[in-house]
C-alpha cells in the first residue's frame, strides 16, 4: 500500500507492507538516525517523535503515523549538536548505538519538564537502554545540557 | 512476526464493527505494542483513528476515557491526576518507559484482560465500567468475568466518587511486568480491594472489601492487617519467573494493608 508520511516538514509518498512499522518506513526513506534496537518496544533506541510526543517507532504501524508530524533527529540539528556536545565531553558516548533514541527522549524531556530532578530525569529516561556507559555519564551530560 | 494483509481506517464505528464481525481474524488495532510481539497472522487490521477517541473528557456522570487514549496521556491528564488520589494515573507511570507509554492505549490494555496488566487493576478499583460498541455499558469487573463476543472498546467511564485510591506495583527491573499490583479505594461507603498480577488477571477481593465496607471508617486503618491476611487467602496466586506463589503472597498482604493505612489514615509500620 502507499501511504504520505510528513517528517521534518516534508511529505514522502512510500509504499509499505501493511503491517510494516513506522521504523522500517523512516529507514526505507533515508532516515537513517533511526535505528533498531530490541525490536520489542523496550529499549528507546528507535525513538522519533510523532505530533512532538516520543514513541516507539518500533511499536508504531506506519500506516498510523499518516496524517501526523513526525521528527527525527535528522529535524533537530542544532539541539542534537548541543546534546551531543555534552555527552561527548562527559565521556557518556561509547558505541554511540543508542544515542539517537537517547537524544530524541531528552530534547522532548526539556521540552516537557521545567527543571527536572535528578530523580525526574531518571524516571524519564528508564525506557532508554545503553549497554555501554552505565548511566552515569548519561545523567551528568544530560544535566550539563539542560543548564546550558 | 505479526502480519495482516490490509489495513483499513473506517470514518464510523459501524463500519469497524461491520468489518470486525466480517471475518474471525479481523483485529481492532490499539497501540499495537503487545501484537508486535506476536506471531499473529490477521486478515484485516482495523484503526480506530478517524473516531476521535484519543480523549479524556469529564462529563456529568463521570470521566470517558476514549479507547484510543495513550498511557502517556492517562498519566499526565489533569482530570485523571485529581481523580480519587491519583492512583489510576499513578499506576501508569511506572509502566516502561515514556516513549512506550505514548503508543501502548488504554483501550487496548483494557480489551485485552492482560494478567500482567497494571491498568486494569487500579480501574477496577475504581468501579470502572467499560462502553463495548455493540453489546453496550457494563462493568469492568463483568467485562473480565465473562467471556464476551468480539466487540469495539469504545470508552473506558470512571464513576464520579468522592474517595480515595492508592496504588502499588513491584517489579524486578523497571521496565519489567509487574510481579504483583495493588489498588485500593476507599470512600465513606463502599471500600474496594483489587489485585493483579497473580499472576492471573486482576481480581476483586471481595469479602476483604465487604469487611472492610462495613468498619466505621475511623477504625478500617487498625484492622488493615485482618483484611489484608483475608485479601490474600480470598485470591488465587501462581509462580512463574518472575516471583513465587508464596512471595506473591507475601507482598500482597504487606501492600493491601500498606495501601488501607494510606488511603485511610492510618499509620504503616511494615
């Protein structure tokens, strides 16, 4: 089936399988910043927002997304410079695998929560795994960012 | 992998319900997050998007929660936040993580009698009622207690009551199932005692709550232990690899007699 699907303020005519994900759809369109993790709705390494909400774009059937506004990290330049700026300089990016899912859950964060807690940042961010970093680091660049 | 060969968004429920009933492996789409993990094999998948049921409006009678609301939205929606103590959008906080909050929807985790569900539980708590397109309102816990023809969750409705909810979860991990849910509600006449994740489906316990109904409301706090130890003994619990039967067993007594205290005063020396 063909579908429109509007990211970053453009609209692409794809055609799908009907039960494809929205995943699948944004990586055959060149969205490459999306990628898949657990396939199983439980890591947040395939998080895009849609309607500025974050979701799983693993979970998400394209064929749903039609008619809504969907933001990847390629639609977010400058915010995932910073961010990405601070977890480079708190050493927080290693395999860098899931930092797209990661950037896109905390530019939507500080779009939500005004002065989050240590807590409140946690509680936010516990659908994004990473193996690599052990979180801390993760904590202190997300910190850095949201003071900046 | 799940698949299905067409998708349909219909603009009524009618031709939802139609097409529903059309065939026996037609499906009604929620958030989909459960599905993606099946291996299902459907005909037609049907969206319920076009039917404006992504809301939570407040009403005379009580609140309609649409089916195709999102956890996300159940959580951070005001009217559901100072609803009877908040435990309803409590409950859902803890459900994995944001970003799945915002796809999985409250119809989906309720249509579906999940046992592993911490929606339901604070619902039935609450005396929550369920509005099936075709076969009409009817309440939550007979909705789980029979086994219906396929049908349309349309909206979830919340009674407008004066009491207060608590609920509590436990879990091995945070983004895990819980291995046992509890919900208390208490108001001056009529107290409710629910636990879910048994790890069967969520239940009532009913003669815990028909004894704790009858205390004066000033005394419910004291005897929190008694019912709790009733509670516990009234439900049905299981192992499987998340926790044993008698460790299921352990917590609900601590957490429905924690949960009493809280919702009644009192204080909770566990």
């Amino acid at each position: 089936m063909d579908i429109l699907l509007t990211v970053n303020n453009k609209t692409y005519k794809t055609a799908i399988e009907p039960y494809d994900n929205l995943l699948t759809a944004l990586r055959k369109l060149g969205f490459k910043s999306v990628k898949q993790g657990c396939d199983t709705g439980m890591c947040g390494i395939c998080t895009v927002w849609v309607n500025g909400k974050p979701v799983l774009s693993c979970s998400t059937l394209a064929a749903e997304a039609t008619g809504k506004q969907i933001t990847t990290l390629e639609g977010l330049p400058e915010e995932a410079e910073k961010f990405g700026s601070c977890l480079a300089a708190e050493g927080a990016d290693q395999c860098g695998f899931c930092s797209p899912g990661l950037m896109m859950t905390v530019i939507a964060m500080k779009k939500e929560l005004v002065n989050p807690t240590t807590e409140e940042i946690q509680t936010y961010l516990n659908g994004n795994l990473c193996r690599c970093t052990g979180y801390s680091g993760h904590l202190r660049a997300v910190e850095a960012y949201l003071k900046a | 992998m799940w698949k299905f060969k067409k998708y349909e968004a219909p603009a009524t429920l009618e031709e939802c319900y139609q097409l529903l009933t059309k065939g026996k492996r037609n499906v009604i789409l929620g958030g989909s997050t459960f599905m993606r993990t099946t291996q299902m094999q459907n005909d037609t998948a049907i969206s319920l998007k076009n039917l404006g049921l992504d809301r939570i409006e407040e009403t005379e009678n009580g609140i309609l929660i649409g089916a195709l609301c999102t956890l996300r939205q159940a959580e951070t929606s005001p009217i559901l936040q100072q609803y009877c103590g908040g435990a309803a959008s409590a409950a859902l906080s803890s459900i994995a993580g944001v970003q799945f909050r915002s796809v999985a929807t409250m119809g989906a985790s309720v249509y579906s009698k999940y046992g592993f569900s911490d929606v339901i539980t604070p619902l039935l708590a609450y005396h929550a009622k369920v509005e099936l397109y075709h076969q009409g309102i009817m309440t939550l816990q007979d909705y789980l207690s029979h086994r219906t023809e396929r049908d349309i969750l349309v909206h979830i409705i919340l009674p407008k009551q004066e009491g207060v909810g608590a609920f509590q979860d436990c879990r091995v991990s945070t983004c895990d199932f819980s291995m046992l849910n509890v919900a208390v509600y208490c108001s001056e006449d009529c107290c409710r005692i629910c636990l879910g994740a048994r790890p069967g489906m969520a239940k009532l316990a009913e003669q815990a709550s028909a004894m704790l109904t009858k205390l004066p409301a000033c005394e419910r706090a004291a005897h929190a232990a008694e019912i709790a130890d009733l509670a516990v003994s009234e439900l049905h619990f299981e192992s499987n690899m998340r926790a044993s039967r008698e460790y299921r067993e352990h917590l609900g007594r601590i957490y429905v007699k924690r949960l009493i205290a809280q919702c009644c005063g009192g204080k909770n020396h566990d």
